[in-house]
C-alpha cells in the first residue's frame, strides 16, 4: 500500500514539474512555460534546461505549431527550442515530447493563451500622467506571513536599513485608493523580480530569476492582479526592467549556458562608468568595452547580449511580462549600460508588438547631448538610431535643485534652469521625457532643498506643470528626508503607517505635523487639478527668462492656457504683466490653483513671497 501511494506521488509531482508522468528524468525548467497566440512575431524561443537534455529531440503535434529549429550550445544541459506559430492558431495545449532515442525523457505540456481583445494596442503613460515610484519593501507591509519565505537567503530585519523591512504587493493593493485619491495616474515600482541574494536585495536590482516574482513580495498573480486593480482606477503599471545584469546567485550562475553568456566570464571587472565613450567620436574601443562590459559590482555578473540567445531571452521575457501582468510601460535600468545595437534591437522588437506602449531609458547623465542620444527619432552624428520612447531627464532634475538653491544673480539661480530647459532642441520629443524632484537613488527632495519648505513647493509646482510625464517619489507627499546624504538605506526609509505600531501613520494623517499635512494637501490638490489640464497634458510651452526673482512660463492650447509664477523673492512682490502680452491678452482672468483665488491679469499681479502660482485660464 506504501508503494502504491508513494508511486502515485510520484506521479503527481511529475504532473506538476511538467515531466514524463512514470518519472523518468525531469525537465528543470521551460522558460517562458506559456505564451499567446496572433502575436506579431510568430517565432518562440524556449529555454528548456535539464541534465543532458541536448541528447533529446523535442516533438510536437499541434495545428498552426511547429518546431522551427532547435539550437545546442556548449552546456549540455540546455537546449533552445524554436516554434513557429502561425497567425491563425487557436488557443489551447499541446505536449512538447523529448526523446533519447527511443526512449522518452520527458513531455511538458505547453499552453498557448488567448490575448485580451485590444492588447496590442494598449495605450502606455503619457504626458497626462504621473506616477508615483514607490520602493515595495518599504512601503506597506500588507501581508506579515511572507516576510521569511522558507529556502530564501535573506531574513526580514527592519532594524537593518540596508535589509529586508517586509513591505509586498499587498501592501500596495490595499493602498490602491490612497494612490488615487491623492491624484497619481500611473505606479512605476521599483523591481519584484526574485532577489534570491545572500544580502541587501530589497532593491530588487539583483535578479536571480527573471520569470518570478520573490515571494516575499507575493506572487505572479498577486502582481498581475495589482495591476488589474490599478487600472480598474484609472491607475497604470510601469514596470522596472534590467537587462544589463542579473544577481550572482541567479539559478542559471552554477551552470552556465555557454562560455559568452556573460561579459568578463572568467573573472569580476568593473565597469568604468564612462557613459560618454558611446558618444565619443574619439574614443577606443578598450575604452568603451570597459564601460559596456564591465560589471556593476561583483554581484550583479553583466549579461552579453551579443548572444543572440540571450539576447532573445530576454526580449521575449520584456514581453511575456507585458503582456501577462497588462503593464502599461516600461522603466528601464542603466540603460547605456548593455549593448547599444541590441537595446536597438529590445526596444524595437516590444515597440513593434506595443506600438503605443511607453518606455523611459535610465541615463543618469546631466549632459542634455549625451541623454537625447538614446530618444527615438534623434539623428545622431555616429549614426546610432533607435526604438525607445523616452528617456529619464536628470539634466533638468538636477539643474532645478541647483536653481531653488543658488542666490537669484543674471549667472545662477533660476536661469540655469532656464538655460537647462533651452537646450531641448536636442531631444527629438522633449514631451515625452519623464521629470521628476528625486527617486530612490539619490537624496529626497525635500533633503536636496535644505529642508526648505518654500522651496520645495516651488520645485514640485516646476515638475508637475512642466513639459514630460512627472514622477515622484513615495513619500515626498509628506516631505520625508534623510538624515544620511547618498545612504540609499535611508533614502528608502520605511513610509510611516506601512506597519502596525508605526508611530505616525501617513495615510491617515495621525502623527503628522501640521507641515506635512500641508504638503500632503498641497500636493493632492495640484494633482487632482492637473488631471484635467489639458494645456499642461498636451500643450505647448513657453518661457521667459527669470528676472528680478521671477521665473515665468505658460502652458497652451488654443483653448486653454496655464500661467506659471515662481517666484523666490523673500518679500511680496509686484510682476509686471505687459512683458509677457506675446501670449498673455490683457484683462484676461484665471483662477491660482495653489490659493484658489481668482486673478485678473490687467498691468501686474502681486505674488505673495517665496510662493508659486499656476494661474488656470480656461
């Protein structure tokens, strides 16, 4: 009887690891295990990985599917299967039988899913967005139980800043309303991917495998529904994607596919961080490969993509995550960091199945020539050209700290923000950069102005009426700090309310000062307005050179117009209109966003010192 059951075990494991049913040798993985049908491109690439698994001949038996190719690399324990699925083939399953001779090895049965109607054409995040990033392991902590997953390396310890704190998907899902309500139409969330690593992998940049969401954060179907929930208000998911590296205690690192599936195989190089040698018409080529090869740090091994099945990977894998999670966009890693022909060739290739979809580079430059080198549509003096939408702006970004800081004079203070912005005629679609105070890898905002809340509410009144697509940072709502400049740990501090016994909670307002409150009210209120902004969302721009304290600019369509006032005068002051009648008619009125209060736009206007104002001429 014990070797009845014990048989049927057996059986039933087998079922479920997708391998021959009389337990012969298993089949480890199958990557991606399920794809779609009538998408664009009809080849799939599969990475089938089991001991000695090249000595195997893969079959199948399935209308509108066949086996295209099937490619053997050095590593016997891999092989990469291609199907070929034609636009007509009809949802359903098939079994994919592997064969040693005449002997079966193994048989995975694979699914072939129907696309929601529509899917292809899905709109991404737009200029009428903003999102809200938000670090998941420090947001909220929604669901205790999976802080210590069983055979995960890290342990939870909230006294660590640089462990894991315990926050998860649930914990954004519960919040769902709190995120909407303050008016943010878009999440982009640091990476859920599986950070499977010995230490410090919160942050999620360390993945250990690319098709699984780490459990302590939840699971694929808790992401997917999170973003299902989200757009159910109006809410879109912006995943955070790397394909430069992954963590050194990724699955396939103890046996490796091939001796090029990384850069510097052999032994840890570091990157040089030399982003500028993609440019450099002068450049050497060991100069260049010594930037794109080298590795982050010692536990983040780079990828080569140069491997073209590597490369297929992990376009398919961009995809699959689109598509099965229903993201609206893309925010992606160290983008200069990989090959420059492939991240040409990953962005077209997803484009080309989205074409509406959007994606924003990281290039963590404040050099305007250098970061407009990867838009879409740049003409480029090397002759570079690519697929992707948009790119993160740290010129402006940085520039506008620079500005609210510095003494107002004809050579600092706002006019290098001024002079920052003139330079978009580089940028082959400005509008669609993504803007932002901060983010999670460098000091907050409300840090970076000195703890100056005057100058904070001029600085975030810039990003969210500004041409691009504004993003901020949780917690800068309620102008968390951090005490440690650069300390990642820090600037990732825990959002008070996340977890019980929190001393203040930010989603309620218990505990806050009456500062933050005011923050939190200040930048609810501009957001909700700005939902309906269509001058701000689509409109064209134009400003005036700061003078005497004032930074002016306005918003327009031809049915709608947004005046914006900045003004860091420490007293009240009186702006004199008739500089800007190229655009402003005399007599008009407008409605102050920030005060509420109705301006009449005749000769002046006083403006209240160190305030901003968004004058609404609809």
């Amino acid at each position: 009887m014990n070797k009845l059951k014990q048989g049927l075990a057996m059986m039933l494991t087998a079922c479920v690891l997708g391998m021959d049913a009389w337990g012969l040798e298993k089949l480890e993985r199958v990557e991606p295990s399920f794809w779609w049908t009538g998408m664009r491109n009809p080849s799939l690439q599969l990475l089938v990985y089991g001991e000695n698994i090249s000595e195997t001949k893969p079959s199948l038996q399935y209308e509108g599917v066949r086996i295209e190719k099937v490619v053997e690399v050095e590593n016997p324990n891999y092989l990469f299967v291609y199907l070929d699925i034609t636009a007509n083939t009809k949802p359903g399953s098939f079994s994919i039988h592997f064969r040693k001779g005449k002997k079966d090895y193994a048989t995975f049965n694979y699914e072939l899913r129907a696309r929601r109607p529509g899917s292809a054409e899905r709109t991404g995040f737009t200029p009428a967005d903003v999102m809200y990033l938000i670090t998941p392991d420090r947001f909220v902590n929604g669901d205790p139980g999976n802080d210590n997953m069983e055979g995960y390396k890290e342990k939870a310890n909230r006294a660590n800043k640089g462990g894991r704190h315990g926050g998860d998907i649930e914990g954004i899902i519960d919040n769902l309303d709190y995120i909407h309500d303050l008016g943010f139409t878009a999440i982009w969330l640091n990476p859920v991917l599986e950070n499977d690593m010995p230490s410090y992998s919160y942050h999620g940049y360390a993945t250990t495998d690319f098709y699984k969401v780490d459990q302590r954060f939840g699971t694929n179907e808790a992401y997917r529904n999170l973003s299902l929930k989200a757009g159910e208000k109006g809410i879109k998911m912006v995943m955070d994607m790397i394909l430069n590296h992954c963590g050194s205690a990724h699955w396939w690192m103890s046996d490796l596919p091939a001796s090029d599936w990384l850069n510097y195989q052999t032994g840890f190089r570091q990157t040089t961080h030399r982003r500028t040698t993609v440019q450099d018409p002068y450049r050497s080529e060991v100069d260049y490969k010594e930037f794109a090869d080298g590795w982050f740090v010692a536990t983040m091994p780079d990828l080569n993509q140069k491997n073209d099945l590597l490369a297929t990977y992990l376009i398919q894998n961009s995809i699959w995550w689109v598509e099965y999670a229903e993201l609206s966009g893309i925010r992606m890693d160290t983008y200069p960091y990989p090959d420059m022909q492939y991240m040409t060739a990953w962005t077209c290739r997803v484009m080309e199945e989205y074409p509406n979809l959007n994606i924003v580079g990281e290039e963590w430059s404040l050099n305007p020539a250098i970061t407009s080198h990867w838009q879409r549509g740049k003409v480029n003096a090397n002759g570079y050209t690519s697929c992707l939408p948009g790119v993160m702006d740290f010129p402006i970004q940085a520039m506008l700290v620079k500005g609210l800081t510095d003494h107002e004079s004809d050579h600092s203070g706002m006019i290098t923000v001024y002079e920052m912005l003139g330079n978009d005629f580089l940028y082959a679609d400005p509008f669609n950069l993504v803007i932002f105070p901060d983010n999670h890898d460098m000091d907050r905002f409300y840090t970076q102005v000195k703890e100056d809340y005057n100058l904070f509410k001029q600085g975030i009144t810039y990003i969210l009426t500004m041409r691009g697509i504004p993003q901020l940072y949780y917690g800068t709502e309620i102008l968390m700090t951090n005490s440690g400049p650069g300390d990642h740990g820090l600037i990732r501090t825990d959002f008070p309310g996340g977890w019980d016994g929190d001393g203040k909670d930010a989603f309620t307002g218990a505990g806050l000062t009456a500062r933050e409150k005011e923050a939190k009210s200040f930048i609810k209120n501009v957001l909700n307005w700005r939902k309906t902004a269509k001058a701000v969302h689509h409109g064209k721009l134009m400003h005036f050179a700061p003078e005497n304290g004032f930074y002016v600019y306005f918003r327009y369509t031809d049915s709608h117009k947004v005046m914006v006032i900045l003004n860091k005068n420490d007293g009240d002051v009186t702006l004199d209109l008739t500089r800007f009648r190229q655009i402003l008619d005399a007599g008009k009125k407008g409605k102050d966003i920030i005060s509420g209060k109705t301006i009449v736009l005749n000769r002046e206007i006083q403006v209240p010192a160190h305030t901003p104002m968004i004058i609404d001429m609809q």
